[in-house]
C-alpha cells in the first residue's frame, strides 16, 4: 500500500513571524513520520518555510504560479522564481481560484504543463459544486476538470501530478462528504486516468481528499482504498491538528 500525503493549504494565512512560529512547532510533531507532508504557504512566506523546513520531512508548496517565463504580468510568479527558492509543490486550480479569479480548465492545464516544464510538482484541484452534485452533473464535472486541465501532460509526467478531488461544498464550510462519496468520486477520477495512460499509471498517482478534513475524520477518510491523502485548509493552521492528520491511522 502507497503512503499518504497531507498537504496543508494554508491560503492568505500567516505572516513570517507566524510561519517561523508554526513550522518550529511542527518539525518535532511529525518527524519520523510514515506520511509524505507538504506545506502550500502564500508566496511572501516560501522563503522562511523553505530555510526551516530543509533537512526535515516537511515539503514546501506554492498555492499558484504562472504559465509564462516571465513578462508583463503584474501580480504573478514564474516556475523559475519558485524553484529558485527551493519550492517542490504547487497547488493549481483550486475552486477559490476558479471561484474568485477565473481560473479555467484551460488556465489550469497551462500552468500545469509550465509547473511540469520546469521541475514544480503540481498540485491540481477538481471537485463539483453543491449544484452540480445535486442536478446530476458531478461525473461530467469531474470528468472535464481531469481531462482538460490534464490534456497534454504525458503518461512519464504523471509521476510528478498530485490530485486533490476537492468537492467545493465541502471546503471550508465544516461539510465534509462521507468516507462512501469521497472514495467513489476519487475511484472515479481514477478510473478517467486508467482510461487515458492505463492502469499502472492510475494506481500510482496520489489523489488526495480535500474538504474539512479534520483530525477529528482524517483517520476514516484516510482508511478508504481510493483516498491517497487530504489537501487541509483550516486545520492545517494549528500545529497539534496538522500533526494529527499526519499520524492518523
Ligand atoms: C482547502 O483549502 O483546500 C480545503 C480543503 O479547506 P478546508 O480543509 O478548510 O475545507
């Protein structure tokens, strides 16, 4: 059986002073860990958590980053910028991207294939919205969000790809989906994979939950067959909770 990842998003949260604090806590907590563990922190704090986190087994992500190399771009950073600063991880797509800075499918598989281009492992989110799911729509989204935003990223590439099945209902709101839903709809993300680059390549690919996830729910979700991991956000904020979801069993 593969190893889970956890992943925290920490989102527009934390100062440097806070990061410091935080990843000082943490490295002692989850040492010697079974799990893969990643931090996504907003851009002004890479730095810090990249220095601190060297030589541990916490990984450090970026929460977006550019298609281009460089330009005129007000506001944006390059994969370059990224890895310069010793980044391993960045989370693409998420539904507050997609939500409040019209991020697309299209928008999604660019800065994939630039993440992949220049060394990042992406990170890339997909999930339905409370509609979607209750007008009937949530294969089809799902189906979409995967294909498009993983159009031309070849079979090898895979090996780098993270996918967070993030349903939007359950993000942030203390609704989580059940043990039963997130493992299916993850089972059928995987099964699109399979049907693109075959099975071998489907069964090796992380794909993690994410979704109020909890260190209250982590070890259930994380008991499920499909379920590779979870993407946290808000208890990815407080070291004891991360910790938990790390070491959940
Ligand atoms: C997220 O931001 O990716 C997320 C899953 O948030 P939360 O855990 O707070 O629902």
């Amino acid at each position: 059986m593969k190893n889970k990842f956890i992943a925290g998003n920490w989102k527009m949260n934390k100062t440097i002073a806070d990061t410091k604090q935080f990843i000082n806590e943490l490295i002692p907590l989850v040492a010697g860990a079974n799990n893969r563990v990643a931090l996504c922190v907003p851009f002004t704090d890479l730095a810090t958590a990249v220095e601190l986190a060297k030589g541990t087994n916490i990984a450090i992500g970026a929460q977006n980053v550019h298609w281009a190399e460089s330009g005129a771009f007000t506001g944006e950073i390059s994969v370059n910028m990224l890895k310069e600063l010793g980044v391993e991880y960045v989370v693409i797509g998420h539904s507050e991207r997609r939500q409040y800075f019209g991020e697309t499918d299209a928008t999604v598989l660019k800065r994939t294939l630039a993440a992949l281009a220049g060394g990042l492992k992406p990170i890339v989110c997909v999930g339905e919205t409370l509609a979607e799911r209750e007008g009937g729509l949530m294969e089809e989204v799902l189906k979409r969000q995967t294909l498009e935003g993983l159009a031309q990223v070849s079979a090898e590439q895979m090996a780098d790809v993270v996918i967070a099945y993030e349903p939007v209902w359950a993000i942030g709101t203390g609704k989580t989906a059940t043990n039963q839903e997130a493992n299916d709809a993850i089972g059928y993300i995987r099964g699109i994979l399979a049907q693109k680059y075959g099975d071998e390549v489907a069964q090796n690919v992380f794909i993690q939950y994410g979704g109020s996830m909890n260190e209250k729910n982590a070890a259930d979700l994380l008991s499920m067959p499909q379920i590779d991991g979870g993407l946290i956000g808000g208890a990815s904020l407080v070291p004891e909770k991360f910790q938990a979801i790390v070491k959940a069993k």
